[in-house]
C-alpha cells in the first residue's frame, strides 16, 4: 500500500474538513464559546466588527455549517484543482485559493456600503475561492473535455458557465453574500489576465523566501535575443489567453517553463 500523497489540493481539503468538524463539535459542546470562535472567523456586514479583519477576509473560506454546502465545494474543488495543479502546479493552487477568498470577501464588504440591510449578513464557505481556480482554469483551458456523470464530457468553459449562473441565479432573491462569488469570479480572471502566472508565485511563497542568497554567476546580457525571447514569450502567452494551454506544442511548453524561472 503506498503512502498518501500530501499535495496542496489535499491538504485544503484537509483543512476545510477540520474545520467543519471542529466547528460542529464546538457548537455541540460549547454553545458560547462556538459563537465566539465563528465571530471572529466570519465576515460580517456589521463595520463595528473590523476588528476581525483583515485575518477574517481569509478564514471564512474554511468555514462551512451546512454538510451539502462543504461537500459541493470540496467536491468541485477536488476536481478542479487537479486540472489547475496540472497546468500551473500545486503552489499556485494555494495563491489562487486565498487570493479568490479575499476577492470574495472584498466584494461583499464594499457592496454592504452601498446597500444598507437592516440584518446582519455573515459570510462563509470556500465558493469564492473555489470559483477563482474555476474560472483561472477555464480562462488557462477553456475547451478542455470534461467528462460528467452519465452525459460525456463536455468544454469546460460551458461547465464553468453553467456554475457561475447557478451560484448567481440559482438562489431565490438576492442575497448580499452572492456577491462574494462574482469577486472570486474576478479573482480568477485577474489572476490569469493581469499576473504573470510564472513569476507570481515565486514572490508570494514564502517557504521558497531566502534572505540570504548565493551570489548570481556573471551572464553575458545579448539585447537583440532578450528582445526575441519576449516577444516570443508573450506570443505564447497570447495564445494561451485565446486557445488555451492544451494548443501548445511541446517545443513552446519547454520553452515558457525555461524562460518564466528566469525572469525576474
């Protein structure tokens, strides 16, 4: 039997269930101190409680109270991860996860200034940092086949259409909440439009971070090649953002890996 394979995509899992479970034998336990905890990990539409942020615009996308609600989300998580961590790997997973749960968190707090509701709105549940890695991975690979249960497989990009409308439309009313999703609807938009992706990460992961790094051996600078090679890079970019990663031959997928660990 060999061994679990601790990846980035399991681990949030791992995560999103510890806390589930947490939560729910803490509010079995300990009604007080349940209410407490969930106060200060939730997001809010009461200003007077900004005291829990910014740690808040992160925590509620690990906190979920309905069983169906967890389950949904991990389960389009699982699948949807892999596709990402495929392309872009399993670093990147983590950036776009958090990245999309503060997106979301920030659209619902400056919709709450400009529509006033007499109750007290809370906002939890992974849906907006699940839908960023959706919506990345689709902008990535729009037409990648997706193969569902007892129907065949279908573009992804409709899949994805599909989701986006029911999160939005699916729920009777409006709700302040649903505007959560559309910040982690443009969290993954902006991460593959506005970011370079091969870059990005190597910023924002701290354990790659060294203070204290060997000197760089001496490079001989040619402005003519340089100049050929971004031009080059952002030709393939180019056509990532229109056909997708799967319309790359093996030649450009080399060459975008060798070149995007050397800039800088």
């Amino acid at each position: 039997m060999q061994p679990v394979q601790w990846n980035m995509l399991l681990k949030l899992i791992v995560v999103n269930a510890v806390f589930f479970l947490a939560t729910a034998i803490l509010r079995f336990i300990h009604t007080g101190l349940y209410t407490l905890v969930i106060d200060h990990l939730m997001v809010s539409n009461d200003f007077d409680r900004w005291y829990s942020l910014p740690f808040a615009l992160f925590s509620y996308s690990f906190l979920h109270f309905e069983f169906w609600h967890f389950f949904f989300n991990m389960l389009v998580l699982f699948f949807t991860g892999q596709i990402f961590t495929s392309f872009l790997g399993e670093n990147r997973l983590l950036t776009l996860y958090l990245f999309g749960s503060f997106a979301g968190g920030l659209f619902f707090l400056l919709t709450a200034l400009f529509f006033d509701t007499s109750d007290t709105v809370f906002l939890a549940g992974a849906s907006s940092a699940v839908i960023a890695i959706l919506v990345a991975t689709t902008i990535y690979s729009p037409n990648l086949p997706v193969y569902l249960f007892f129907i065949g497989p279908f573009p992804l990009k409709y899949v994805t259409l599909f989701y986006v409308l029911l999160l939005i439309f699916g729920q009777p009313g409006w709700s302040l909440s649903q505007t959560a999703h559309i910040g982690g609807i443009f969290a993954g938009w902006a991460y593959v439009k506005w970011f370079n992706l091969f870059v990005w990460n190597d910023i924002i992961t701290l354990h790659n971070f060294k203070f204290f790094k060997p000197k760089p051996k001496m490079k001989i600078y040619d402005p003519q090649r340089e100049a050929q090679n971004e031009e080059k890079i952002n030709a393939i970019l180019d056509k990532i953002s229109r056909y997708g990663y799967e319309s790359l031959t093996k030649q450009e997928k080399d060459f975008l890996f060798k070149h995007s660990k050397n800039r800088k």
